[in-house]
C-alpha cells in the first residue's frame, strides 16, 4: 500500500518518555524511543506499525510528512492507565545523486532529536500483524535486517513472556552491515541473550563479508548453511515466515529458497501458497 493512501485524518498525541541511543558512536545513530499515548485505548500488536506525522513547511513542499514505525515491544501500560508504545528509529541521511548534497531524512531526523517530555503526532497502528500460531509447536522462521529487528524483539518477547512453554523452533536471522549494527544484539544493549537458553529459541547473524565496501549483506551463506533445517520447517503445516526491515532481501530470499527447495518455479507455488494462507507476512521498507 502505497503511503499516500493510509487514512491519516484521526490522530492522537503522545509524549516521549525516553530516547535512548542504541547503537555505539562509530556506527549509525540508531534510538530507542519510548512514547506515551494521550488516551486510554492504542491496541497493537508485533508487527504493526505506527504512523508519525511532522507538520511543518517541508522542503519538498508539503505539509504533512507521514512515515511509518514498526512497534519494538509488547503492548504496554503506564500506572496512569496510558498506552506505551517502543519505536526503533534509525537516523535517515541521504546524498542527492546529481547535486551531491546531503539531505536530512525528516521523520527520522524529528524524532531522533526528540527528547523526554516532547509531544509527537502519531496515528494507526497499521499492517498485518505477526501472529502467533495457536498450535504452540508450529515453527517460525524470522529473516530481518536492519531496524527490521523491531518487531522480531516484541514477538520473541511475547512468545517466551505472554505466551509461555512454545515447543516450536524458532529460528532468527538477522542482517546488518557490521557488527555495530547488530540492533539488540550489541555491547550497548544485548536483549536476545536472554532466549539463548530457551531450547526452541536460535539466533543466526549474517554480516556484510566487507563492511568498508558496498557488498552484502551474507543473508543467503546463512540460510543456505542451514538449508535442511530450513527444508524441514517448510514442510510442516503450520510453520510460518515473517520478513522484515530493507525491501531489498526479498530478491535475495527469493533466490536462496529456490535453491533451498528445488527450482524457482517450485519456490514460487510454495511461497504463493504459504501467501494466502498468512503462514508468508512482509513488512518491508
Ligand atoms: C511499514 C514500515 C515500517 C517501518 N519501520 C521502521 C522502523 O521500525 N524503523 C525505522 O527506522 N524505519 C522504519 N521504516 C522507514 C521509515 O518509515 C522512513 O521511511 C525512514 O525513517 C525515512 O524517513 P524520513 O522521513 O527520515 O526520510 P525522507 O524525508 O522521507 O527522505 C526519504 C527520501 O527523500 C529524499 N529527500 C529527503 N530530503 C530531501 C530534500 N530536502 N530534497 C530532495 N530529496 C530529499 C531522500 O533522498 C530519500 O530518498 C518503516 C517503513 C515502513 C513502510
């Protein structure tokens, strides 16, 4: 769904409570932002997304600068009965390819500079949840890369915290460029850890082989390495595949699970298939 098609007439105020960076100094500035929402009932759930709106007289000329974040944690509320809502906002620069100037992301940029106590516009939630299957020994297979971490940490959460005793695997890949970038997988902030010891519960890191030049991120080396456990979750009824973050993964993905299972053609009746019945969920940027 293309941006300018979201309903953004009925919006709500929300504070900040915190702002926490949580990424080291040498990589991009990536923020944990808490927010407060201005009313009793905000309902939401991992995988959804929330819209920021910053008004102001832009750049390019509009009015209304609307942007889209997943939610990083369970739903949560304050002891004033309120809402809580955790984003994962990474700070957006880009370089204009014919002027060579460098402009400044707007939404990422407002709310990273937003401190506790400032007020934010926001509406939704928006998208198709990650749901979690009712049969607790269904498997789930979560590929993310970058801030598409977000919504795996309130789903991981919410299976180990809310839902209790999952006897399916569950197996998180995650990409970034380096180390660094590793959200919640960090020296700054290491949350993941704390499933390690959850039998059902796996992580897999797939960095860019040279993270000083523009090459990939290795996604595909680590999936393929471990293509029969893959093949072994495909097969079962009730597995499901939640992907996340950088549009740019789905080639990938479409390429590495074709050789997975067979051939393109084949990988494209069984992602078709696994499509309608929301056992395939995108949330891409
Ligand atoms: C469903 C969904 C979930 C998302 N979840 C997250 C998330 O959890 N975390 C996260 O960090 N992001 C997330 N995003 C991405 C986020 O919505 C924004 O796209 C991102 O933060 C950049 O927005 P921005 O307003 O900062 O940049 P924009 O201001 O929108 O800039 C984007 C583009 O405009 C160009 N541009 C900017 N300024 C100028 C200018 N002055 N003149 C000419 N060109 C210009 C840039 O070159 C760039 O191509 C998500 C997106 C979607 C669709």
């Amino acid at each position: 769904m293309r941006l300018e098609d979201f309903d953004t007439g009925t919006t709500y105020q929300a504070r900040v409570l915190s702002s926490e960076r949580i990424t080291a100094e040498q990589a991009e500035e990536v923020r944990e932002i808490v927010l407060e929402v201005e009313r009793e009932q905000f309902d939401y759930q991992p995988g959804q997304s929330v819209g920021v709106i910053v008004s102001g007289e832009h750049d390019q000329g509009h009015k209304h600068h609307f942007r889209l974040y997943s939610v990083a944690d369970t739903p949560a509320t304050g002891d004033n009965g309120k809402p809580r809502i955790t984003l994962c906002v990474k700070r957006c620069n880009y370089i204009d390819e014919y002027s060579g100037e460098r402009y400044q992301g707007i939404s990422s940029n407002y709310l990273c500079d937003l401190r506790a106590g400032d007020s934010v516009t926001i509406n939704g939630p928006f998208g198709i949840p990650f749901e979690v299957p009712e049969d607790k020994d269904a498997d789930l297979l979560l590929i993310g890369m970058g801030t598409g971490i977000a919504p795996f940490r309130a789903l991981i959460k919410h299976i180990y915290q809310d839902v209790k005793d999952w006897r399916g695997r569950v197996r998180l890949f995650y990409g970034a460029q380096t180390g660094l970038e590793l959200l919640y997988m960090n020296e700054e902030k290491d949350d993941f850890s704390q499933y390690y010891d959850q039998q059902t519960f796996e992580a897999f890191q797939a960095l860019s082989p040279r993270p000083n030049w523009a090459d990939p991120i290795a996604m595909d080396f680590a999936l393929e390495e471990r293509s029969e456990e893959i093949l072994s979750m495909l097969d079962r009824p009730h597995t499901r595949v939640y992907v996340a973050g950088r549009a740019d993964i789905l080639e990938t993905l479409d390429r590495v699970f074709a050789r997975i299972i067979g051939c393109a053609d084949q990988w494209a009746r069984r992602k078709a298939e696994l499509k309608a019945g929301q056992r395939w969920v995108e949330l891409v940027y």
